[in-house]
C-alpha cells in the first residue's frame, strides 16, 4: 500500500528534524506522575480529572496532542500516557470513535490523494485507467476506511474490552520513544489499563483485508495479496505510531525556534 510509504516517509521527516534538535526533546518535560491503580468503572470522580486539561491536580499535565497531524491525517485516538489520569473508554465512546475515523472530512481527502496517486502510478493496474477505475479506486479506499475503522476502533476493543487509543509516552530517549510507538502495533491495553496484545489492531486489520476481496479486483483476491496487504498495514500503524508519539515535540521545538527568531528580529 501507498499509504504506509507515505506516512513512513513524514514520520522519518519529523524524526531527522527532532534528531538535529539535539536534548531539546528531553528538556522541559515534566517528572512521570505516581502511577496509580486505574478507577473501575463504576467508580464516581470529580469532572475535573476526568479532563486532564483542566484538571487541578498538579500532577496532571495538558494533552497537546493535535486532533489532526499537518492539519489532514486524522489523531482522535491519541492521548497522553498519565496512569493518574487514565479514564476507560465507555462502549459508545468506542463506536464515536470509529465513527469520526469513517466520517471525517480529511480521511475523505486522504483517500482521495491515495486514489490519485495510485492512478497516476498505475498502482494496482488491474483497475485500469480511466475516471471509472479513478472512481474503483476511491471506493475501496473509502470501503477499507470505515471496515477497518469499524474493527480496529469499535467493534473489536467493544466485545474484548480493550483501550483502542494510543497513549503516547511524551518522555525518555528517542529511540526508547520509537521503540515504544512502533510496538504498539501489537501491545495495547485493557479497559482496566494492563498491557494485553493489540487483538484489535491485528486482527482488525485481517478482517479489513479479508472483507475487501469482494470489492477489489478478481486479480488481487488471493490469499498471499491479502496476508501481504495485511503485513503491509501493521507497518503502516507502526510509523504511523511513531509519527503521532513525536508530532507534539516537533510542533514545540518548531514554534519555539519561531518565537525566538520573532522576539531577536529588530524593530523598525
């Protein structure tokens, strides 16, 4: 697939940028808060901690985390990893969740740049060419969107109550950061908050490539093209990790270099 090259291709970008910023992406974090036992669900607290961004605890830092990445790929599933914060997600906040990652206007354009880039590479060529094989191709993007969305974020972490969100650490080495962002891929977390593996994300993405078989080309429903799409989607979830773990710093240290050359140009 075109979409893990691509998004690989940004995270590396954002990397190289963090890398040549030095210590900048150690300084200035917060100390991890005391880890404490997740509250059951059944358990009352004040509306304050249940948002961390305007929680009075002083262990309880903002979410920074951007609700679009480049102002297109979607991030709704992105939280800061604050164990004295953590909140499980309710049945219905897991279909919301789905839903928006189906409905949303950028993924609509994402597919959109994915079908044009395939058509003008002659991606999947049995398609063809055309407006009728542009068309083809648009809907299996838009068809792969909502089934994958509706496994990996609704129904899946549902009825095996896990978290589908990404808790992105925010602190530590760069390459325990990537380490970390890329094993998610297969490493997730029960609604209670213990590590359990990623049933959603890999089985979901199996049942995504098995579905479209019925609506992709004669020629590429096989079994080999649908483990290899398959192989090739877990990848892309890992850089696409690692994109949504580093984004934030890349934000800070841009915008602070901004400010700096802002406040040290001279006034007319």
């Amino acid at each position: 697939m075109l979409r893990c090259g691509m998004v690989s291709r940004v995270a590396l970008l954002l990397l190289a940028g963090l890398a040549s910023a030095g210590t900048a992406i150690g300084q200035d974090k917060p100390d991890a808060p005391t880890p404490k036992a997740p509250p059951s669900a059944s358990q009352t607290r004040p509306a304050s901690d249940q948002n961390p961004a305007t929680s009075s605890d002083p262990t309880v830092q903002p979410d920074d985390n951007p609700k679009r990445i480049l102002g297109i790929i979607p991030n709704f599933q992105t939280k800061n990893d604050q164990p004295v914060a953590y909140e499980p997600m309710s049945a219905k906040e897991k279909y919301v969740l789905a839903w928006h990652q189906t409905v949303d206007i950028s993924a609509h354009f994402g597919n959109l740049f994915q079908a044009a880039i395939q058509q003008a590479d002659n991606g999947q060529p049995h398609y063809g060419q055309g407006w009728g094989a542009f068309a083809s191709r648009f809907g299996a993007e838009e068809g792969d969107q909502a089934t994958s969305a509706f496994f990996i974020f609704g129904f899946l972490p549902h009825v095996l109550h896990q978290d589908p969100r990404y808790f992105r650490q925010g602190k530590g080495s760069i390459w325990y950061r990537i380490h970390y962002a890329a094993t998610r891929t297969v490493i997730s977390r029960k609604d209670t908050g213990d590590p359990t593996f990623n049933t959603p994300q890999v089985l979901g993405q199996l049942f995504q490539q098995s579905i479209s078989t019925a609506y992709y080309p004669a020629q590429d429903r096989s079994a080999s093209a649908v483990f290899q799409n398959w192989g090739t989607n877990l990848a892309y979830n890992s850089a696409y990790n690692v994109l949504k773990e580093f984004y934030p710093d890349f934000l800070r240290i841009v915008f602070h270099r901004h400010k700096e050359r802002s406040a040290g140009a001279p006034s007319n």
